[in-house]
C-alpha cells in the first residue's frame, strides 16, 4: 500500500504529530522525548510568537493505515532576510526505517517550499537554534541531554539517498569536573577582573524579573551568535516566550554573570542539572508524576551530568580571557554540587574557539550531528 501524505489541520491531528515519536523509539534507552506542553506551544503558529516571522506546515505520513512518520516545513523569514537565502527548511522529523516514508515526507516540505518560491532546503532545522537542530551522525550508543535531540542511524542515510549534501556539522562533548580549579584559570580570572574591570553578578529569581535580566540575557545571545551559522536574530516577543519557558526551569546556583563597571552584562553562562533520565521516566509528559520527576532531579537528588546549556560573551570582550571568570566561580559550585561531568551543547565543528576551552579539562567526544541541504 502506498505511503499517503497528510497535512495537520486539527488538534487531534497536532496531538498525533507530537506523540508519534514516543512510538517510534519506545524501549529505545537513549531517546529523550520533549517535554508535551512545550511541543504543543511550539508547533502552535498561534501560540508561537516566531508564527509572526514565519511560514509553517505540518505533514504526517500513513502505511496501511499507520503513521509511519512525521516532518514540520518551515520558511523563517528573519534567517531569510539575514543570511541572504530563499530556504525551507524541514524539522521535527521523524520516520521508521522505510525510503518511500521519507522521501513523501521530504517532497511534501519541497512542495510548500517551492509554493512560497523557496530554492534551497536544510534541515533538521526549528524555527530558531533553540529549537531541536540536526540529525546525529555519530555517538548512537549514548543517552541525548534534555535540550538536544536523538534519531536513529537509519536516518541520514535516508537524507543522502534523497541527494541531500553537509551543510554544516556540530560537535557535543562530555566535560569530567576537576577536583578544583586549574591553577591557569584562576590565575586568568583575576588578572582579566582587575584588566577590564569585570566582576561576577550572581542573580536570584526576584531579580530576574525586577531588573529585567531576562531580556539582557537574551540580548547577549543576540550580539554573541548573531554571525554564527543560519542564526535567528531573536525577535522581543520571541525572547519574552523563551524567558517563560526556559528562566523557570533554572537553578540559578549554576547560572553565572560577568558585568563590567557600568552593569552591562558582557558574558554569562547558563547550565542545569540534567533533566534527562527525569524526562524519560515521564514520558515528556508533566502529568501525573512526571511534575516530581523533574523536581527530585532539579532541586533534591540530580543526575551525574549537567547540562551546559549556554556560554556566551560580549564581542567587544572576545579572546580577552573572560572565559576564566566563568569556569573559576561555576567550578566549585559544581564540586559542591558533587557533579561527575558536563554535557556541552552542540558547537559548530569549526568554532574552534569553543572546543578550545575544555583543553584544561578531561573531556570525550560523545556525539555528532548534521544538517542536510540541497538545491530544489
């Protein structure tokens, strides 16, 4: 029977585009589902402020009856206008291990692209970079973090039969946490507070929202990665969304802030305890345990691991040494914490940069992930 191809219309058929990967990787140990309320916003053009800024459809794809997968296409039009390209991109995609599923989910994305005069297609790809980005390529054999997705290997196989090419790739690690600080980073750390006359702000939740830390955390990400590859220059309302969503999971024991002497906000970094053994005991699903799932993980016995989610610093204050400042207050929290090691968030395989910052400290690769495109 030939694979049929529908386009998500209802809130029945939004609830089985969410839940289908739950099917897909049931009993798989590494695959560690996105929260369900957040999916539900985040697939909503309406209750998705980058619904504003984009163009979207939804496809899931039937066998004999079945879903056999699922793909969101996409036209951000800030990423369009900023990197000077007329590209649909394809997300949330997921499918079983058969080419004829694939290859009609793709072509569906093609078809709206190529509707609104789209020449180019990428993916996997959200609607900004904190949405789920890439299809892992290497490091099948290791549970994924909270804020990053896991497939299948079967999949890029499927993108290249479909003459799909890199487009770029990132790298994830797992940093151990030392017994104390290296000498070197301490060292750096004073002599780069006293230089630039830098100190560390740490924050509590009534300040967050007093003074607004929320938007300037956000705006550093703006200024930070605004050149870095296909990145969506986050717009106000985009940015109040996300503070909803993501500041109220914080503990901000391992949030860390770098201010100059006038109380700009010039470099931060952002980190949790991993959520991911707490998210899989729930199934993404908050209700009806797994609300204290998420809380014994946060805030009373957490995992081994901890998430570094974010690392961010002012362009003006680059290759300046402020990275020591960072690690020199977040390491001693995390000995205290009784931390084993840190999961990196996924940094471009040619932000050499980045990668150098954990020479100072044992570290493995974990994993690798790709974006695909081509010309359509």
């Amino acid at each position: 029977m030939s694979v049929t191809i529908k386009r998500v219309e209802s809130r029945k058929d939004l609830r089985t585009f969410v839940k289908f990967p739950l099917k897909l990787y049931k009993g798989c140990p590494y695959y560690v589902p996105n929260l369900y309320v957040d999916e539900l916003t985040a697939l909503d053009p309406e209750k998705n402020p980058m619904g504003k800024y984009s163009k979207s459809a939804k496809f899931l794809a039937y066998r004999d009856g079945e879903v056999a997968g699922r793909v969101m296409a996409i036209i951000n039009e800030i990423a369009n206008r900023d990197w000077n390209h007329a590209e649909v991109r394809f997300g949330w995609i997921d499918f079983v291990d058969d080419k004829e599923v694939s290859k009609a989910l793709i072509e569906a994305v093609i078809a709206f692209g190529k509707e609104h005069g789209m020449t180019q297609i990428s993916g996997p790809l959200g609607f900004t970079d904190f949405d789920n980005e890439g299809c892992v390529v290497e490091g099948f054999d290791d549970i994924s973090s909270f804020m990053l997705k896991y497939n299948y290997p079967y999949y890029a196989s499927h993108f290249e039969a479909l003459g799909f090419g890199k487009v770029n790739d990132w790298l994830e690690y797992r940093i151990f946490v030392p017994e104390a600080v290296p000498e070197k980073v301490s060292r750096t750390a004073a002599i780069v507070a006293e230089r630039y006359g830098l100190q560390i702000r740490k924050i509590t939740k009534r300040e967050v929202k007093k003074e607004n830390y929320g938007q300037k955390i956000f705006d550093l990400v703006n200024r930070t990665y605004c050149e870095l590859f296909d990145f969506t220059v986050l717009p106000p309302e985009v940015i109040d969304q996300y503070i909803k969503t993501y500041l109220g999971l914080l503990d901000l024991r391992y949030v860390t802030l770098v201010e100059n002497a006038e109380g700009k906000l010039v470099a931060l970094a952002i980190s949790m305890p991993s959520l991911a053994h707490a998210v899989q005991k729930g199934r993404g699903y908050l209700f009806p345990l797994g609300w204290w799932y998420l809380v014994k993980s946060m805030y009373l016995k957490h995992e081994d691991a901890l998430e570094l989610m974010l690392i961010a610093v002012d362009p003006e204050y680059r290759n300046k040494g402020v990275h020591a400042m960072l690690f020199n207050e977040l390491i001693p929290n995390l000995i205290q914490g009784g931390f084993k090691y840190g999961e990196s968030n996924a940094e471009m395989e040619t932000n050499n940069k980045v990668q150098n910052l954990w020479n100072l400290y044992e570290k493995e690769f974990k994993r690798r992930r790709r974006v695909f495109g081509k010309e359509i």
